[in-house]
C-alpha cells in the first residue's frame, strides 16, 4: 500500500474460473500481485434492453452463487453496458450498486463511462479502497456484510484528510 510501485498489476480478459463443476468466464479482471481484487462485467452498448444492470446481476446471482473462491478477496466489482458504470461490494444487493462519478456531472454516456473507469479502475484507487474504504458489519440475520464507500464519501473524506494534513481550519 506505501509503495505502489512495488505491486504487480495485470487487466485480463475473459478470465475463465472453475469451483467443482462450475465454470465461468469473466469478461475483464483486474489482478493486484496475483490477487483477482476487480471483476467487471461489460454488457452490449448497442440493445436498448441490455442495461449495466444486466451484467451486475450476472455477477451478483451466477458468479457469486457459482464461482464464490472469486470474490474471496475481491475488493468490488462493476458492471457497464458503455452508457453507465456502476459498481459493488460482494452480495450487496443490486439496488444499492452506485455509480463512480469523478466528474460532477450527472450524466451518461460512453464519455463518462470512460472517465469513470479510468478513476475507479486506477490501482491506487482499487488499493486505497480497500485499505481505508472497505468495512465488515453483521445484520440482523447474522449475515456477514461487506461494505464499501459511494464516490461522494471517497472524495469527501479524502478531501478532509487533505485539509487536516495541510492544518487547514
């Protein structure tokens, strides 16, 4: 984490995983010293009825269920169709995937798909959530959760480290 220079980096595409007699491939995977920490899953920007949230449930309902030793160490996964990228911890429910906005705007578009992987998918982004980012907590069921931060809080916080440091009031 303190020498980032010091870490092998890899992007692979369609990653094939097997567990017992399961097999899946993922479409792109972002490994960090041998470490599978990012799955993506990249659905067709061409099909009005194709969404990023398409590909998020294939993660979250078939990779997840099948291939779980994936995600033993994965720090989030994301999902695009090219229009929206959103992204989530393991088992978090769908409906609570947000999107990766580095740019104020609120909008969509293959543009800021772009901007927004090339902040989210950076190794010292993937790493720094991760380190300060990521927390466990148990709900009612006595379910383990995993819990990463939303951009706002990852920039915010950041933001107040930064002003700390620089004895800002």
């Amino acid at each position: 984490f303190e020498h980032l220079d010091q870490n092998q980096y890899l992007a692979s595409t369609q990653v094939t995983f097997r567990a017992g007699t399961a097999e899946r491939r993922a479409d792109l995977v972002l490994f960090v010293n041998g470490l599978p920490l990012v799955l993506v899953e990249a659905k067709t920007p061409v099909r009005k009825s194709v969404s990023w949230f398409d590909g998020a449930r294939q993660v979250h309902d078939d990779y997840e269920r099948f291939v779980p030793e994936l995600f033993a160490c994965n720090v989030f996964s994301a999902a695009t169709e090219g229009k929206e990228l959103h992204y989530g911890a393991v088992h978090m429910p769908l409906d609570q995937w947000g999107p990766w906005r580095p740019d104020e705007a609120i909008s969509s578009g293959l543009v800021d798909v772009s901007k927004a992987a090339q902040s989210l998918l950076r190794p010292n982004i993937i790493l720094d959530v991760l380190a300060n980012f990521t927390l466990f907590a148990t709900d009612k069921k006595k379910r383990r959760l995993k819990i990463i931060c939303r951009y706002q809080q990852y920039d915010g916080a950041n933001k107040i480290v930064q002003r700390v440091l620089a004895g800002a009031p």
